[in-house]
C-alpha cells in the first residue's frame, strides 16, 4: 500500500529510537484470535494489513534544554476496533516509557475531525 511503502522508503529519517530528536512508535495488533475487518488504502485497493489497528507515536525534543519534554504524536485507532481499550493501552505503554526515558512532561496537540 502507499502508506507502507512511504513508511519504508522513510524509515531511516523516522530515527525511530529514544533520544533527542528521535522518537518510539508502537503499533496495535489485533489478537490471533479475532477476526479481521478488510483494510483498504485511500485507492480502495486491499493493503494487506488487516491485522494492525491502531497505533502511537511518542517523540522526544530536540533541545539539549528540553530533554524533560516529550510530545505524543499520532495516536490514533481504526473507528471500527475503537471502545475496546486500545487507544488507552497504547496511552499507557506511551507514558511509561517517556517516564523511563526521563520525561516529566508530555504534551499532546489534540487534532479534531468534524
């Protein structure tokens, strides 16, 4: 899918790591167990990721004076899987490991769709 190959063609500026300027992203997948809804790109066409349903970015400042500030980016959950608990798992898992890397503060830009 475009979101896919964006993502891998990008992955190395992501700088996907804990530190200045880097940031962690955890991704939600739906259990073994449970059954997936079909996943389309922005085309229609199927992306062959029917398994993942939500995810989260946390990204740290890059700012040597900022190095206690951390900001959640992107949280985000598939409207069909949402009401069972995930966004707030990935919330949870997010927070704890901007408290391990040192963060005493993570603000967040709430965006709304209407």
């Amino acid at each position: 899918s475009q979101a896919t190959e964006v993502f891998e063609r990008n992955a190395a500026a992501l700088a996907v790591a804990p530190g200045p300027g880097g940031a962690i992203m955890w991704v939600a997948r739906l259990p073994p167990d449970d059954s997936p809804q079909p996943s389309v790109d922005m085309d229609g066409n199927p992306t062959g990721q029917e398994d993942i349903v939500g995810s989260v970015l946390l990204a740290f400042h890059v700012a040597p004076n900022g190095r206690f500030r951390t900001e959640v980016r992107k949280l985000l959950v598939d409207e069909r899987y949402q009401r069972r608990g995930i966004g707030r798992t990935l919330m949870l898992q997010l927070e704890d490991a901007a408290r391990a890397h040192g963060s005493t503060l993570c603000v967040s830009c709430k965006a709304t769709s209407e």
